[in-house]
C-alpha cells in the first residue's frame, strides 16, 4: 500500500536522462516501418497498470461501478486524467454515458500540455498511439488540420511525455466496441487567443457523429473542502454554456486567497477550446456525472487534494419554434441590415449596436440569410451557417453580402436603396438525415453536401417555386452544388428551419 502511494505521488516525475534518451530514440529511429511513427506509451505502470490483463481488470471494476444516467449520448466529455487509483472512477462514470456500440467517424483527444511550454497547439499526425491494450490509429483528419490551420502544428515533442491524452484511450479501447481512431491535440501555452483559433478550426467537426474528449482535472492542492466548493463553483460555470463565466471563476477562485490552491482548472485552456465551440448554441446543455477527488480514493490524503469532474455536453435537435424571436427582435435585425446598407454604400464603417442594450436572441450565435427584393424581384441573397458569431453581426455581413456581392446581380446602388425590401431569414442548427422522408417541403432548408462542394434552398424557396420534392433537390444538387441533377442522392444532407420575417410584415415599410 505504502508503496503504491510513493508511486502516485511520482507520476510526474521523470529523469532528465530518461526524457533525452525518450527524445533521441524518437527523433533519431529509422522510419522504414509505418510502426516507428507509434507514440509509445509514457505513463504505462505508473498512472496505470503496464499489463493488459491487470489493466482490464482494473478498468471493469470501475465500469461495474458506473451506471447510465443522461437522457441523451454526449457529443463531449470532460474526464480527468490523474492516476487511476484516484480519479479512475470518475473518468469511467464518464464513459459510461456512451452507447458502446457507435461508431464514431472522428474522435477529438484535447488536452493541454504539462510538460512543456509552446505556443498554439500540436497534433500528433502519423501513426498510432500504444497501450498495453494494443495501438489506436492517429486519424488522417490529423493531418489535414494541420494543413490548413496555421494555429495547429505537428510537432510531436510536446506528446512523447504528456499523459493526459494517453491515459484516456484505455477506456475508450475497454469500452467501445468498434474500432477507432483518434485526433490527438494538446494545447500549449496560457494564451485565450490560440483556444479561439482552435474553436474555429474544429467547430465544424461538433456534431453528433463525433466525439470530443477534453483531458482535464480541476483544483490542485487545496484541503478537501476547498476543492469541494472550488470545483462546485467551475462546473456550475462550465453548465452556464459561457467562455466568460467561466474564465471569472477561474479568476475568482484563483485569487480568493485559498490556501495552496494552485489552479482551478488545470487543463483550462483545454476546457475554453470547448466551450468557444459551444457557446451561443441553444441546443447545447452541459450535465455533471460524477466528482470525487483524492481525498475520496484510499490513497491520498484530506489536507492536499485534487479535483476530478466527469461532464457531459449534450445536443438536443431544436426545432424553430424552440429559438424565440419578438416582433422588437425582428425590427431590430432588420433596421439593424437596412442601417448597416446604407452606411457602406455611402462609403462609412457600419457601426455595430451597443451589445449590451440588445436581447439576448440577438447575442446568441446564428447563422441567417439576408434577401433583398426590388418591387417583388429578386435583387440578391446571401447567408452563413456560422455557429460561432453572433445572429446581429452575421445579419449585419450577409446585408452588405447581399446588396454588394451577390454574383448574380449588379450592386445596389445608394439610390436604389428606397426601392428595396429586406427578408431575413434565422436558421436554426442543421440536422443530417438519412432519408429524404424527413423532408417536409415548406418548413424545411435542404444543405447538400458532396466533397468539397455544397449548396443550400432555404425552406421558403419550395413554396415560391412550387416545386416537387425530387424538383427541390435536384435543382439545389445540380443550381446550387454543382454536382448534378442526381448528385444528392449519394451526397450528405441536412435539413434545417427558418424564422422568416421582412419589413413589410413587421410594418417598416
């Protein structure tokens, strides 16, 4: 017992000699074999247990323990990443909440580094990872991030030591029964900037087929108690859906004089990337599963603890009537596009509204269309499906998008501009079907999707046109994606609803 303790209290510590020689035998490998690409294990024996059939049999003992207890599958987990003796449990409660059966077509690993400082975040591309379960295969989606996000790098030193992500995958080899791979990131550095980098770059993978895992336990050091109100407070922050409340309370309780309390979180920067992706989308709520921390396991003591959360986010499909605009919203975000126009066409900045007097629809992140008409003609339309900016600045771009650059038609010109009539279009968060059945002409947009093309109708457009069914997608397949008439019937597609108002309706003109 007295020596398992001594163990834990080593996790972190590794011998200058042991790191060069880790680093040498890395960099300075013949690659011939795919295989010498491996991230081998660091941690195994010390986090952990080295042996596959100790490690299961530790594993199925916290899985025996855990129960089921969300209405709905996560899209992401927040699970801490301390030895097993401690917080083992808590990350297998996490877990738990997965369907073990999916199949998951990209799972994100985030954690932020321990063992080195470095700006941006670094992606382990080639490969696999390596327990004494056997490899986990880095994705290919590895690579082609770090193609087009100047953010990412794929410098593999900062992952040789960390064990934040690596203590992670033998639950997932344990508990998913279909094979994965995985797009092993750590985040380097303190700065808020490269978490909002990396938001913009994966948020377009925050969806229900894939996971995300963020690696992070919460307080260091303080007494039991401490922790207890500590940690409290940051999960409450974390369930708020909101970057900014949680970097307060960061800041509260790492400045609130608690004794030895040396971080309130210590994969942070792991834990914004998040919730940067999350933030302003209605359909996301944040559930607790399960806190311990080591003053809970038999193994460590009351007077100096670590915290250890188990977190759920989960996606809800919202329907249009679950995103709420007034009447005031809808002739704020019109007078908001017919002010913004103006301005540009005059040659002037546009000038945003004071955010703080605006509702807090309008905040929320959206994407929208805007549609010009000229006595009844169209005269452009431009929209954005953005998750990740707020519904009055997206109006505010797709306006001028939609006076100016609309491929079709020459611009508006300033004194056109009293001839024209403005339509908004709030879209509510898209959702992949997997039959055309799902499509209800009218109250449904279609997003067709295949390879790098892509193209949208907005649900009122099938009621203008009148058009059938196979008339809708076919025209959006061949008009709007470029990939023919027949093109959507082995693309991807989505559905989504639309809040539709203009100012004739709303009495501005």
């Amino acid at each position: 017992m007295e020596e398992l303790l001594n163990r834990s209290k080593r996790l972190c510590a590794f011998t200058l000699t042991v790191l060069m020689g880790i680093e040498t035998s890395c960099n300075g490998q013949n690659m011939s074999n795919p295989n010498d690409f491996d991230r081998q294990p660091a941690v195994a024996g010390q986090f952990y247990p080295g042996t596959k059939a100790q490690l299961e049999k530790e594993l199925k003992k916290y899985f025996d323990d855990a129960r089921p207890i969300l209405e709905s599958q996560p899209i992401a987990l927040i699970v801490p990443h301390a030895g097993y003796v401690f917080s083992g449990q808590v990350a297998a409660a996490g877990y738990r909440q997965l369907d073990r059966n999916r199949k998951f077509k990209h799972i994100f690993l985030i954690g932020s580094s321990h063992t080195m400082f470095f700006n941006g975040a670094s992606v382990y591309t080639k490969g696999a990872f390596v327990t004494p379960m056997g490899r986990v295969p880095v994705d290919p989606l590895a690579l082609e991030l770090v193609s087009k996000h100047s953010v990412l790098t794929d410098d593999v030193k900062p992952h040789l030591r960390e064990h934040s992500l690596e203590v992670q995958l033998p639950f997932l080899q344990y508990w998913l029964k279909n094979e994965f791979s995985i797009v092993p990131i750590i985040v380097g550095g303190e700065s808020q900037a490269t978490c909002t980098l990396l938001a913009e770059a994966l948020e377009p993978y925050f969806t229900p087929e894939n996971l995300f895992v963020i690696s992070s336990d919460f307080s260091h050091y303080p007494s039991y108690q401490n922790a207890r109100q500590t940690d409290d407070d940051m999960a409450r922050a974390i369930a708020t859906n909101s970057p900014v409340e949680f970097m307060k309370a960061k800041i509260r309780n790492e400045s609130a004089g608690i004794d030895d309390l040396a971080t309130a979180m210590c994969g942070w920067t792991s834990g914004l990337t998040l919730l940067k992706i999350t933030q302003g989308k209605p359909e996301i709520s944040y559930k607790t599963i399960l806190y311990k921390n080591s003053g809970d396991s038999p193994y460590g003591a009351k007077d100096r603890v670590v915290g250890y959360w188990a977190i759920a986010a989960l996606q809800k499909n919202l329907k249009a009537d679950e995103f709420k605009l007034s009447d005031d919203d809808k002739r704020e975000l019109l007078r908001l596009a017919r002010k913004t126009i103006a301005e540009y066409l005059s040659g002037k900045t546009p000038t945003p509204p004071d955010e703080s007097k605006l509702a807090e629809a309008l905040k929320s992140n959206a994407g929208a269309f805007v549609t010009l008409h000229n006595h009844g003609q169209l005269r452009g339309c431009i929209g954005n499906f953005s998750t990740t900016t707020p519904l009055y600045r997206v109006v505010m771009a797709m306006a001028i998008s939609a006076a100016t650059e609309d491929y079709r038609f020459e611009s508006v010109t300033s004194g056109e501009l009293k001839d024209i009539d403005i339509e908004i279009s709030v879209l509510t968060p898209m959702k992949r079907i997997s039959s055309i059945n799902e499509i209800e002409l009218g109250r449904h947009g279609i997003y067709i999707k295949k390879g790098g093309r892509s193209g949208t109708f907005l649900p009122q457009v099938a009621k203008e046109t009148r058009w059938s069914m196979e008339e809708f997608l076919g025209h959006c397949a061949r008009d709007k994606a470029g990939i023919g008439w027949d093109g959507w019937r082995d693309a991807e597609i989505y559905t989504y609803e639309a809040i539709v108002f203009d100012e004739k309706q709303l009495g501005l003109r």
